[in-house]
C-alpha cells in the first residue's frame, strides 16, 4: 500500500476576520480549489481554545500536495481564504505516513 502523505497548516486568522467569514472562505477553497485537485483525498479543520487553527489535508503523493500547495498561493479561488489568515502565523508541514492504525 502506498504511504499517504499528509499536509498540515496551523495558523491564526488576520486581525479582524470573524470566525464565520473564514468558514465561508474555508467552504469556498473546497469546492472550487481542493476537489479539483489532482491527489486530493480529504480535509479536516481544526481550532483549539485560544483561536489556533489546524487544517489537515490527505494526499496521494508528495509531488500533488506539493504541487497543490504551490498553485493555492496565486489560485484565484484560493485569495479570498488566504487573506483570511495571518500570514505571520501560519506553520507548514508535509509529511509521509508511515504507518496507520
């Protein structure tokens, strides 16, 4: 079986940005970015108390997730949900899973 690799975003939203909007946007980036991506398996988006996000993606391969991330950042469909987030904050990680349970 081939080892999925899993994307993770962490970050806090932008000065301002209510958690409604960034849902939206959040929304919108599913819809008209991720599904449409080649090697794009699944999404979950996370926050803890003290207004952190995580948004975790699956992916087929380290060259899609790879890819998508690239293209995300001048995408059209992707600008409203960037401007969301605090680009000061935001930590990225792309990693290989080994092993699952």
């Amino acid at each position: 079986m081939k080892n999925l690799i899993v994307e993770i975003a962490q970050f806090k939203l932008a000065a301002g940005v209510s958690e409604e909007e960034f849902l939206k946007e959040a929304e919108a980036v599913q819809e008209n970015f991720l599904e449409k991506q080649s090697g794009y398996i699944d999404r979950e988006l996370l926050k803890d108390k003290d207004s952190q996000w995580v948004d975790i993606l699956h992916w087929n391969s380290m060259e899609e997730a790879q890819k998508a991330a690239e293209v995300m950042m001048s995408d059209p469909a992707t600008q409203g949900f960037m401007q969301k987030i605090d680009p000061s904050s935001v930590k990225m990680l792309h990693l290989t899973q080994i092993k699952s349970w």
